[in-house]
C-alpha cells in the first residue's frame, strides 16, 4: 500500500516538474497545463464520496488491485496522449484511483493493524508521500530534460504494473462488510467539529497547492537555474518530506491539536519568504527544504485527527476527507493558475499563503475539532 501511495503522488503531481514542457508540446499555457492536476482532483472527490459505499459490498483486495489497474492504464494513456484533451480525459481516469484508494486507505490500514499501531502504520504509509516527493520531482524535471516528458510517465508503468501483483499476492482478504448507505458519508458534516475539520483541512491543502503547483515556474521566471539545478532545488523539497514525515508521526500523539494550527502558518511564512530569496539559488534552496518539511508533515496530522475523530465511520470519514482535500487541491490549483496568468507569480504565492493563515483561524486551539468521542486521546488536546 506505501508503495502504490508513492505511485499515486508521483502520477498526481509529476506534472508540476515538467508543467512547462508539457504546455508547450500540447499548446497550452503554463496555468492550462496546471489544471491537469485540477481534473484529477475534481474526479477524486466524486470517486472519494461513492467509493466507501461501493467498496463495503467486495473484498477490499479486490477493490484496491481494481483501483491500482486503472492508475496503470491512465499512465500508458498519458503517456500517449496526442493532445491536450486526452492528457485531460487520463487525468481524470487518474483521478478516480486516486479519489478510491485515499478514501479507503485509513480505514484498511485500522483493519490490518492492531489500534495501538495506527499511529505508525498511518507514518509508514505516508513514508510512500515521503518518497514520491522527494524523488518524482527531481527525476521527472532531470529525465523529462533527457528522455521528455512522455518517457517519464512510460518510466512510471512497469512499477505501477509490478505494484499491482505486489497488492494482490500480499494483502490479506478483507471481506466485505455491512453496506455503507452513501448518505452516511455527507451526514457527518452534521457534526460540528467534523465540519470545522473539512473547512480546515480544505483550506490547509488549497492553500498549500496553489503554491507548490507552480514552484517550476516560479524557479525558471525568478532563480533561473540549469536543469542539473533545477532538479536539485526540488530534490531538497522533496527529501526534506522524510524529516518532515517522520517528526510529524513522532510528534502526533503529543501535539495533534497545535500542529494542525501551526503547520500551515508556518507553511505560509515560508511561502512569502521565497518571493524575496527567489534571486538566490543557496537561499532558495534552503527555503524549499523547509516548505518540504512543513508541507510533508500536514497529510500525517489529518490522518491521524481522522482516525481518532471519525473512529466509529472511518470509511465513509475517509471519503469525506479525500473528498475535500482533493476539491482544495483542484480549486488551489485553479486559483494559482488563474493567478499566474492574469497577474503575477507574486499573486501565486500570495493567495496560497492567505488561505494557509485563514487555515490556521479556522483550527484555533483545537477545541472545535474534538468531537463527543475519541479526539481527546492527545496531550493537548
């Protein structure tokens, strides 16, 4: 399962390290081109809200390998893909693994393992984030330059084929269990702090991918590096993702409530602090290791907040929030490219750091995140 989560980021968002070579073989503007990863998003939530009552009725096997399938066709389709439209319609097919495996993934991993280990089976699955973005992003930008654009996603295939026997020879059977009725997974937001949540957890990531989504251009338009370089500068963000990862999955149990407020303001002063360094390779280097790190650490807090807040309805909470951090990432995607085209990299960065700080107002303390049960388990709480 961590290694089709590392599959997934990678395929989601390869796009970012080769947005400019993408756009310019298929016609499109650099804000275009970015939408490829607003269409998957915009599939992932569908899919995200139907997938847990539609999976309760299979085997959860069964249900994942299907999943993975369709990832594997949609990067031989990316891969071929003679115009803009195509790309598009892969993306979206994309987005429905997507969408299912999230929705699923918290809920799966508190079946496998014991409810002591949650907290580290839940750190060892997003070591998959960890890994696809400390490596897709600096190989995509490095062979994109060597192989194109299209030799990258090829590249991707034998490991999504090989993943997809992995699953199905290594997970056990998880048969199916009672019907989940799809109103289930909307009723939750009746409860107050699962809404406050979602507004949270939408904010959090719209703000945090209306940035990371145009980091290319940011870099070509402001630091100007080679591609050795280039490839360096997101390799930094990406390995800083295991500091970050790792800390954040130490540090859960104990500080749940103050992370989720403080990640996504430290998130946004890093974010304004690129504009004025983006002129200095060492400095912006540096400053991207750090956004890395804070940006790797935010997927373990909601998870972890997930599985200790909606413990009674996991499945139908995980579609929910799959569900609202794909729709942020697909309108934070769309409002950097907006942005980027009609005004400025400036504004970019600027709208991404405003929903960043509207995230963090929204968390507060922490207190309206605890529900009736299971979300004050944690220090400070």
């Amino acid at each position: 399962m961590t290694m089709c989560v590392a599959l997934l980021i990678a395929s989601e968002f390869m796009p970012v390290s080769l947005l400019t070579p993408i756009a310019r073989d298929l016609s499109a503007t650099d804000g275009m081109a970015g939408q490829a990863i607003s269409i998957s998003g915009l599939f992932a939530v569908v899919t995200s809200l139907l997938v847990p009552t539609v999976a309760s009725r299979f085997d959860r096997r069964q249900v994942l390998a299907s999943l993975t399938a369709l990832m594997l066709a949609s990067l031989v389709v990316i891969a071929l893909a003679p115009n803009f439209a195509t790309l598009m319609s892969a993306r979206a097919l994309l987005g429905v693994t997507i969408g299912g495996f999230w929705a699923l993934s918290t809920a799966t991993v508190m079946r496998l393992v014991p409810k002591a280990d949650v907290p580290k089976a839940l750190g060892v699955l997003y070591m998959g984030n960890a890994a696809a973005t400390a490596l897709a992003a600096p190989m995509g930008s490095y062979l994109g330059g060597v192989i194109g654009w299209r030799g990258v996603f090829w590249a991707l295939v034998p490991f999504a084929a090989f993943n997809l026997v992995w699953q199905w020879r290594s997970l056990p059977r998880l048969p199916r269990q009672a019907p989940i009725p799809a109103r289930h997974v909307v009723a939750l937001l009746k409860r107050p702090h699962v809404a406050v949540g979602m507004a949270g957890v939408m904010l959090t990531f719209g703000g945090a991918f209306a940035t990371f989504t145009y980091l290319r251009p940011f870099l070509e338009s402001r630091t100007d590096p080679n591609l050795p370089q280039l490839s360096a500068l997101l390799l930094a963000l990406g390995v800083a993702g295991f500091a970050g990862t790792y800390a954040a999955t130490a540090m859960v149990p104990r500080h749940l409530y103050r992370m989720l407020r403080g990640l996504p303001l430290a998130l946004a002063a890093v974010t304004l602090l690129l504009l004025p360094t983006g002129h200095l390779l060492w400095a912006v280097g540096c400053t991207m290791a750090v956004w890395g790190t804070l940006n790797s650490a935010i997927p373990v807090t909601w998870s972890n907040w997930l599985a200790l807040g909606v413990s009674d309805e996991p499945e139908a909470g995980g579609g929910l929030m799959v569900a609202a951090i794909q729709l942020a990432i697909m309108l934070g995607a769309a409002l950097g490219g907006f942005l980027l085209d009609h005004v400025s990299i400036a504004a970019t960065f600027a709208g991404g750091t405003a929903l960043l700080v509207l995230a963090s107002l929204a968390v507060g303390n922490g207190r309206r995140l605890q529900g009736a049960r299971g979300t004050r388990g944690t220090t400070d709480a």
